[in-house]
C-alpha cells in the first residue's frame, strides 16, 4: 500500500544550519499494517510523515501509494489517498464549524461540490451512527461548535473524520501526545477499533515505548535519519522496553543515543 523508495530531505542545504533529516530511507507497508514509528528527538519520524503527506518534497527518492507514484504530487491531491490526524488537538477539523458539517467535509473529500444543501437527513443520520461508535455521546451534539469540544473529543472525531472515506493510508502523527494519560488511553483504543474495522493500513509516530510496543503489528525505530530497527510478528508480540533499547544500542552504537530516546 506504501512503497517509500532510498528517500532524502535535507533542511537549509548548504548553511551552517544544514540538517540532514532523511537518509535514503526505504520502507514498505502491506494493505492492513499497522506500523508504529519511534525515535529520538530529530530522528526523522515527522520528516517521513511529512514527505508521505507531501507537505515538502524530498530530494531524491519515489514515494508510491497503492501503485500510484506520487512522489511530485502537491499536498492538495495526495489528500485524497491520505487521512491524517495531527499532535494538536486543534488541528484536523474547523472549529467554528458544527460536528456535522465538519463530518460533511471529511465525507465529500475527494468529490466534486455542487450547491445543494450542506448536509441532508440520511447524511445526518449516517454520522449519528458513526458517532455513537465513539462511545463519547458525540451523536447527540451534531450540532455543537467542534471548538467547545475537549482535545480528547476533538481528537475522536478527527480520528472519525479521517477514516470516514477509507483512506489508501492513514497517519497518526504523535496523536495523543497532548492528551492526559487517561483520555491517551482511550483515543489509542478508539484508533485500535477503526482501524482493525476499517482494515487501514497506518503509521503512526510515538515517542512512548510501551505505546508503540503494545499497538500495531509492526514496529519501526528511527535514527539520524535511517531505520535502525522493524519488528513484527511474534518478535514485536515477545518484545519489551528493555528488548527494544538493548537492540537499539546495539544498531545505532552509542549509549547517548539510547538515553536519549529513553528520555525522550
């Protein structure tokens, strides 16, 4: 569903500020997985999902999703292959809109807008049911401002949202980061479900271990740039926080590098 070909981006070449971010860095991702990508700071988890979303292009490389090689395609048309939820809980829906024409948004994402009514009855009913798998009371607030919402409801419906069009790939970019450690926990399970009901294929970035060890089938650690580490299967089932940093130290050679993804 995702082939990411020796990609490179370098950030403020040629200055005394040049940050090599990716470094011919290959990955592919099966129809169904569910990677989970973690690093140190700087490691270059952002800059990948940023250049698979097409928000800046790469230097070198081909980034292909579901055969379709979008590699020179701006942000704006790689949208409709890709749904995306951000670290802000803010981000991702529009604030001062209601929870049903924020959903009609997401809904007609990748077709044409005519002039009809915003949002018709079948339409709000639809949503209503997709609502009420939140388990948040959501489908009784259609028409409640998304900007009186908590970040953890917001992050919810933005989950919902990017998922409601069945996207090639979905990217969960250090989504609960911002969250309480109990509202983490319940928007983690609420991608868990959509993602195993939908059948997506995702990628989502953390810098809490025991998250990218406990979700998804796969797991991918990054440094300078690189993958260093991808596990899957009974290995990452078998895997600990300890199992994780011992082989990290070993890939990337340096004790500083390991503290700092511990701290991190």
């Amino acid at each position: 569903m995702l082939e990411v070909k020796n990609i490179s981006k370098t950030f403020n070449a040629g200055t005394i500020n040049e940050k090599r971010a990716l470094s011919e860095l290959s990955l592919s991702l099966n129809d169904g997985d569910f990677v989970t990508v973690i690093g140190g700071n700087g490691a270059g988890k952002s800059t990948l999902l940023n250049a698979v979303a097409g928000v800046w292009p790469v230097d070198s490389g081909a980034i292909i999703i579901d055969g379709e090689d979008v590699t020179g395609m701006p942000e704006y048309k790689r949208a409709k292959y890709i749904g995306r939820v951000f670290q802000d809980p803010m981000m991702g829906t529009a604030p001062n809109m209601q929870i049903d024409e924020n959903l009609a948004l997401a809904y007609r994402r990748g077709k044409k807008r005519g002039l009809k009514w915003g949002v018709t009855a079948a339409e709000r009913e639809l949503y209503r049911e997709k609502l009420a798998t939140l388990g948040l009371g959501l489908e009784d607030r259609l028409t409640a401002k998304v900007g009186l919402l908590s970040g953890g409801q917001r992050q919810a419906l933005t989950l919902l949202m990017a998922s409601l069009q069945t996207p090639k790939l979905l990217l969960l970019d250090e989504h609960t980061a911002a969250l309480d450690p109990g509202t983490a926990k319940k928007v983690l399970e609420l991608s868990d479900k959509i993602i195993s009901e939908n059948k997506l294929t995702a990628l989502m970035i953390t810098h809490n271990m025991s998250d990218a060890i406990r979700h998804g089938n796969r797991l991918i650690m990054m440094d300078r740039g690189r993958i260093v580490l991808d596990i899957s299967g009974e290995d990452k089932k078998n895997l600990t926080k300890a199992d994780l940093l011992e082989r990290f130290a070993e890939k990337a050679g340096a004790q500083e590098e390991t503290d700092s993804v511990l701290l991190s």
